[in-house]
C-alpha cells in the first residue's frame, strides 16, 4: 500500500526520538561523550551558519557519505536541519542503516538560533569563489574550510625565477590569499625559456612587477606584495615578518643560507627548491620538527665549486617541476593535510625519470638549529656570486 508524506513522518517520529535546542545544548556540555553533530542542509543553508563543530552531510548524499564521515555506528548522533524535518527523515534512514543512537533535534537550526544559542559562521564566498574553487570544495581534505584557509594565507616567494614562477603561478591559482614576492632582477629574454611568469614584451620590466601582473590577471583574490630588493640581513627580518611560510626558489647559496637561518629564527617553515642542468630537489625545513639547510651543508661552499645556470644550463621544464612541488608542499603545510617533505629530500633526475626520496635528519652539531648553536645572528656571504637561474 502507497504511503503519503504525513504516513512516512508519522512513522519516523513513532521511530525516532526528538531533542529540543534546549536539550541539545545539555547534552553538548558533556565532557564525557558528548553526541556527533550532523547537519543535513544544503551547502548554501551551512555557510548562512551552523552548529559549532557539526559535520556537515548535505541530505542527497547521506546514504552515500554517512558511513565515511561516522563509521561507528554505536555513535550517539543528533542530526539537524533548518526545521525538523529533513533530519526526522535522514534519522529514520541511518536507523534502517544500522545506526542504533540518532536523535533528530526538534525545529532544527532555526529553534536553536533564535533560542539565543551559539552558532557560527564560517568564511563567506563570493558567487565567483564558488565557482573558481568549487573542485577545491569537493575534496574533503579541503573543503570550504580549507579554502578559507588558503584565502587567508600568507606566503613569502623568495625568486621570481625559474622555480618561482611555477610556484607562485599554482598558489595564486589555488587561492593563497597573499605572495609577497622579493627579487632585484629584471626580465631578460634568456629567462623565458624557464620563467614562466613573464612574457617577451616584458624584457626589462622588473620581475616582481611582471610576476604582479601575471597572478593578479590570472586570480584577483591575490593580493601579490612586490618587493624590488636583493634580500639581506638588513631587511628579511621585517619582511618575514607578515608571512607564515616562505617558498625558497632563490639562485644562490648566500640567499639561501639567509633565508634558512631566518626561519630558523622565527620558527617559520621553508619550502626549499634546488635545480641543476637535468637534475632538481625539493624539500621543507620546518624548525622543531626536522632538519634545517646548515644541518646538510654548515657553511656554503666555494664559488668554483657552485656553477651557474648560465654557465652549466638548465633544462627549461625542470624547474617547472621542482617549482610545483614546492607549491605543493606550502598547500599542504597551510591546509595541514598529507605528509609533507619534513625530513626527506626528494630527489628528481629529468633523464632517467628516477624519483629517490632520501631521509634526512637533524644533526646535534648543526651551528644553526643544533643542541648548542654557534650562529646567533644572520650573516651575509657577500664573497659569493650571485647564480642565476
């Protein structure tokens, strides 16, 4: 026999216990087991605001996702929705599920906001930022909160280079909310072959303008910082001051040692990149959780010893890739998802298509992040030429 829609929720109320907002809000204060939250509305009705710390389940695809997001199904849950309904009925399905504790709570979000209870709201997107990151949002490891994340983060490019390019170029697509971007160099016609942020009409315009240019046309939710200034002792300081993390993508050793003893200093992590000829390598030195730069080379080595691109080539995708990965790897540290390259070095050879990660660790002795360290101030390498690459 067909059952009408007041059948089915009669049924479902006979089945399934309901809790007021007042109840709810009890029951939450307990420091034992307090209930899992499940919000069962629509995306659009989540971001108008929500319960503290509910998972949000959208109702079309609980059958689907609700084993994935609650496996155990001995769990004590209260599902909402706007007014009662949608969670009455989505209750009623978890029950036929398996789940053998689901409250659903009376009036919904609506009862509980204008019964003065606390609510919050996450970031608020524009109709154009749900669109631009909407493959972003269907990833749980980054969802809306995720992006937001990305939205209000704050990464320091070091080079607007070879390995800059790349990585700025994929942060600014993802949504990093603000590069700041330092490099003293000026657009030359032999870069283009690998720096893929600038363009033939722009030999002789400063990167960091070029490198504005480029990222805010291809996403205007990028505040790019521009900071025409060869990096020193002087003024990384002030400037790693704003940021959270720094992407090194530099072309030479005496920047590099900077840069890492900075963040050591601040405590900030540094998504390092290295290439050369067909070869490049990626890793993070993240102080207090792995090893730093002078933990692998204490001191830089000798000018002779450290060609440049110019004088030994670079093969004009490799950086592209080494680039990437840094980008990757700032993702990850700023959504805290995934495994990052903290303590392993990651080793890419173009020819052989050989991918070696090696470990490494921190080294006791190291004058930098060591038990005892040496170095207690930055230090400018002025003896060391510049190596572009």
């Amino acid at each position: 026999m067909a059952k009408s829609f007041q059948d089915i929720m009669a049924e479902a109320r006979k089945e399934i216990p309901e809790a007021s907002p007042q109840q709810v809000s009890e029951l939450l204060k307990n420091n034992g087991k307090s209930p899992v939250l499940l919000d069962v509305r629509e995306s659009d009705e989540w971001r108008q605001g929500h319960l503290e710390g509910a998972i949000p389940l959208p109702r079309g695809f609980l059958e689907i996702k609700v084993e994935t997001a609650i496996p155990d199904k001995n769990t004590p849950i209260i599902a909402y929705c706007a007014g009662g309904v949608r969670s009455l009925l989505a209750a009623k399905v978890m029950r036929e599920m398996g789940y053998q504790n689901v409250t659903s709570m009376a009036g919904g979000y609506g009862a509980w906001k204008n019964g003065g209870f606390k609510w919050v709201q996450d970031f608020q997107y524009t109709p154009e930022q749900l669109i631009r990151y909407s493959r972003h949002f269907l990833l749980p490891e980054v969802g809306e909160d995720g992006q937001a994340k990305l939205l209000q983060a704050k990464v320091l490019m070091v080079g607007a280079g070879g390995l800059g390019s790349p990585s700025a170029y994929y942060l600014a697509a993802a949504g990093v909310g603000t590069l700041g971007i330092i490099d003293n160099d000026v657009v030359d016609i032999s870069n283009l072959q690998r720096q893929i942020l600038h363009a033939n009409d722009r030999v002789g315009m400063p990167k960091v303008e070029s490198a504005k240019k480029t990222l805010e046309g291809l996403n205007p939710d990028v505040k790019v910082i521009p900071y025409q200034a060869k990096l020193t002792s002087e003024n990384i300081m002030e400037i790693l001051k704003d940021y959270d993390l720094v992407i090194d993508g530099c072309d030479n050793f005496p920047t590099r040692y900077l840069v890492n003893d900075a963040c050591v200093l601040t405590g900030k992590p540094n998504v390092h990149g290295s290439i050369f000829q067909f070869e490049g390598q990626a890793t993070v030195f993240y102080p207090g959780k792995g090893p730093c730069y002078r933990c692998l080379y204490p001191e830089p080595p000798p000018p002779d010893m450290a060609p440049s691109c110019a004088e030994a080539g670079v093969l004009g995708v490799l950086p592209g890739l080494i680039g990437v990965i840094e980008a990757l790897e700032a993702v990850k540290l700023i959504l805290g998802k995934g495994d990052s390259l903290v303590g392993r070095l990651l080793h890419f050879n173009t020819l052989t298509m050989e991918i070696n990660t090696l470990k490494l660790r921190r080294d006791p002795e190291c004058p930098m992040c060591g038990d005892n360290p040496t170095i207690k101030e930055l230090i400018d390498y002025e003896e060391f030429c510049s190596l572009r690459h």
